[in-house]
C-alpha cells in the first residue's frame, strides 16, 4: 500500500488522481477453489459439477465480512496515498461483468459472487452512510456490458466489446 505512492511520486507528473478499486479473482476465486477443492486450473470434470450444488448468497458474504473488507481495501489505499502527501481527486468502485460463461472456467460460484458484490456495493453507495462509501462512486461495468456468448469473453477477462462498454463507462467520471 506505501510503494505505489511513491512511484507516483517519483515518475508522473502532477495530474488529478482517480482511483479505481474493484473485487475481482482475488474474492471469488479463493471462494471457488475452497468448494471444489482445487485450483481452477486444475479443475477436472466433477470439479467443474461440484459448483452446480452451492448456492452463493448475502448471508455468504456478511459471513465472510466481505463489505467491511472491500472498505479496509479502500480506506488502505487512501492512507497510503495521504503517507506521501497525494491527494486522491475521486474513487470510483468498478464493477466486473458476468466473464467467465463456462464452468470449467468456474462461471457458477465466480458470477454468483461477482453479482452479490455488485449489490453490496451499489448500495452501500447509495446509502452514503459510513466511511469510506460516502466518497466513493459507482462504476458499473455489470451493467454497461452483458455476455450472452461465451466467445464475448476470454476466460475471465474480456473481448473488445466488453472493454469498450468499460470505456464508455469510464468516460462518464473522468469527462474525457
């Protein structure tokens, strides 16, 4: 969290700061690997099957204290970005759009999650109530950009059209 302000320090010039935080692999995949057992990928055939038999919900998420850490992350960041003495213009919380659309690729367990996030976050933005969501924007990639083919995506990441709903997205907090 200390190294990343420096180097802006050191290597840019003076620009406003954006920062844009999302949850992505680094949740939905340890909950994935957790229930089938394996890493993803490693995941043969039964592994794949096993994620048809969870059922991911919000009361998975308040168990695994997911919002409060998804803050802690926020707040992480800005504290360092305060250390060296730069002032954060704008936080905007990305959304992550419903890749992967293959089980083998884990579509069932990292789509669950990635949705609940999604609601979580949209509304602890919209509440405004605590720290650090009353500075922070929503960035909904989810739903500028739906796959309905699995050739849309590139395992978990995206193609071209899923990168360019990002941009238009984008485009609206940084008014280019």
């Amino acid at each position: 969290r200390h190294v990343w302000p420096q180097l802006l320090v050191q290597k840019l010039t003076t620009r406003p700061i954006i920062l844009v935080i999302q949850s992505s692999m680094w949740d939905s995949l340890a909950v994935l690997e957790g229930v089938v057992g394996t890493r993803i990928s490693k995941m043969d055939d039964a592994a794949s099957e096993k994620q048809r038999t969870v059922s991911i919900t919000r009361s998975n998420m308040t168990e695994w204290n997911w919002l409060d850490r998804a803050a802690s992350l926020i707040l992480s960041f800005l504290e360092g970005a305060r250390a060296k003495g730069l002032s954060v213009e704008q936080i905007l919380w990305r959304t992550n759009p419903n890749c992967p659309l293959l089980l083998k690729e884990g579509s069932l367990i990292v789509n669950a999650i990635s949705e609940l996030q999604a609601q979580l976050i949209a509304e602890a933005i919209a509440k405004k109530e605590s720290s650090p969501w009353d500075i922070v924007s929503l960035l909904d990639w989810r739903s500028a950009f739906v796959a309905k083919d699995p050739k849309q995506c590139d395992k978990v990441h995206y193609r071209k059209d899923g990168y360019g709903a990002y941009l238009e997205e984008l485009r609206k907090f940084v008014g280019v």
